[in-house]
C-alpha cells in the first residue's frame, strides 16, 4: 500500500486471520500498523494483492459496499473520535442509529455496551468531564454496540495509564471469549507479554515476524491433503491480505 510514489507504506505483506481470534499487530513507529487499520477499515485501499476481510473483498467496492462492510466491523481509534456536544450514551446511540436500527433496540443495546465497559453510571456526562481512561472505554462501548464481528483497535491504549491499559485490554479479551475476531495494533511489547496473544511484528512496511505463521503453514498443508482427521475444518469468514513481491 502506497500513499504516494515516495511513500510506500506496505511492502507485499500476507498473512491470514481466522474467524475468533486474537491478534497484536506490533512494530516501531512508521513501521505500517496504521496503514493496516486503514486498509481494514476501508479508509485507503491496496495499489496491488488482495484483501478479504470477513467475507468481503476489499477491493473497488462502492459507498453503499463500504458502509455495508463496515457494519461488521467495530473501530476503537487512538484519538477516541467522540462526539464533545452528546452525552455519553447519545455518542453510542448514534452509532446505533447511524446503521438504520432505532425504537427500542437502541437504548438496549447502548446499555448493554455501557455496561460492558462498566460506564453505565457515566451515561449522561460530557465526554469532556471523563477520563482518558473512559473516553477509550465508551470508544469501546461504541465499536462493539452493533455486534460487529471484528474489533479493530489503533493503539487502545495509547492515552491511558498502565493500570488502565491492563483494564482495557482485559475487555477486549473478554469481547474476544464471545467469538469477535480482535486486531489490536500496540507499540507496547509488555501488554503483548502479559496477555500472550498471537503478535504480528512489522518493520518497515515488512512482517518481521508472526508467532503464529507455522501454525497456519501446518494447516494449510494438512487441508490440502486432507489425510489428517485431527486437523479441524478452517473456521470461515477468515481474513487474509495476501500480495505477491510488489508492494501492496
Ligand atoms: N498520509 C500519509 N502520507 C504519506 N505517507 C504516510 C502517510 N501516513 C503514513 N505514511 C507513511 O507510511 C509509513 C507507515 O506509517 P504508519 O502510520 O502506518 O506507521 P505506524 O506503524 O502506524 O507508526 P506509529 O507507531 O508512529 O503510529 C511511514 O513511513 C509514514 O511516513
Ligand atoms: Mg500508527
């Protein structure tokens, strides 16, 4: 993926996320972790390969296609993006409205990812009266209020104290138990200690490492064969950027 013929920002990257799990995305800075999340989330596009996220190809799709596809996607951003003139719930909610549903099914979903977060007490308070610690929490709220089934969070912790990160990184494993398919993009390599997660290290536009790339080598054989009755059945919708030697 380029932003421009000076600035190539991944260099053919391929690697395959399946269907519930979890996964770090680490690297230096200007290492591409963002251009991944932009790529996810439909805000830039690969000059070249082929992405399929949940189903979908991410290639040339319209307006309606992409605001399709983002309804099965959760974004948790770094700098938050909450609305200062709406409450908190009203921030959530709207999220809410925005994909068409409304009456009843608003307030109970908006409280239902309140209190997940555990800000049900903080529903009518200002985003600016929270803390950062909140604000990322109700950004959370509001990327798993549609039930989408991928969270794709940008540094998530990036504006918080280190207690806090461990809090917000426990959530996200617990929305992770019930089947979502997480990617957090972290720079911080004791979060991907302490949680023990698959980590997809970048450098330079490039996979430094994947601590799980034999695993999926090993499945990919044995699905091929299909002789070994151990091996489980892929799981679906899996995710997969995948290009050849050019850049993506
Ligand atoms: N809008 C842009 N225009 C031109 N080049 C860009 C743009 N955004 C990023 N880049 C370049 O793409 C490369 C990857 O940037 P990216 O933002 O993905 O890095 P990152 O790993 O998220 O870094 P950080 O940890 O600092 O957020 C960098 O070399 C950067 O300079
Ligand atoms: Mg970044």
């Amino acid at each position: 993926m380029a932003y421009s013929k000076d600035s190539v920002a991944l260099k053919g990257i391929s690697f395959q996320i399946e269907d519930g799990e979890f996964v770090f995305i680490t690297g230096p800075s200007g290492a591409g972790k963002s251009s991944i999340i932009h790529l996810l989330t439909c805000e830039n596009f690969a000059s070249e390969g082929k992405l399929i996220v949940a189903g979908t190809n991410l290639k040339s799709l319209s307006h309606r296609q992409i605001a399709k596809y983002r309804r099965k996607i959760g974004v948790v951003f770094q700098d938050f993006r909450l609305i200062d003139g709406m409450n908190v719930y009203d921030n959530v909610a709207f999220a809410v409205r925005v994909v068409g549903r409304g009456g009843r099914e608003v307030k109970e979903r908006v409280n239902t990812a309140l209190e997940i977060v555990g800000l049900t007490h903080k529903m009518y308070d200002s985003p600016k009266e929270l803390s950062g610690g909140e604000q990322q929490r109700v950004a959370l709220a509001r990327a798993i209020v549609n039930s989408p089934e991928i969270i794709i969070a940008d540094e998530p912790t990036g504006n918080v104290d280190p207690a806090m990160s461990i809090e917000i990184m426990k959530l996200l494993s617990s929305i992770n138990k019930n089947g979502i398919t997480v990617v957090v993009v972290t720079h911080e390599q004791r979060l991907v200690k302490a949680f023990k997660k698959r980590e997809i290290r970048l450098r330079e536009g490039l996979i430094e490492f994947d601590t799980e790339e034999d695993k999926h080598q090993i499945l990919q054989v044995n699905e091929k064969e299909e002789t070994n009755p151990d091996i489980p059945p892929r799981r679906r919708r899996a995710q997969r950027t995948h290009s050849e030697e050019d850049d993506v």
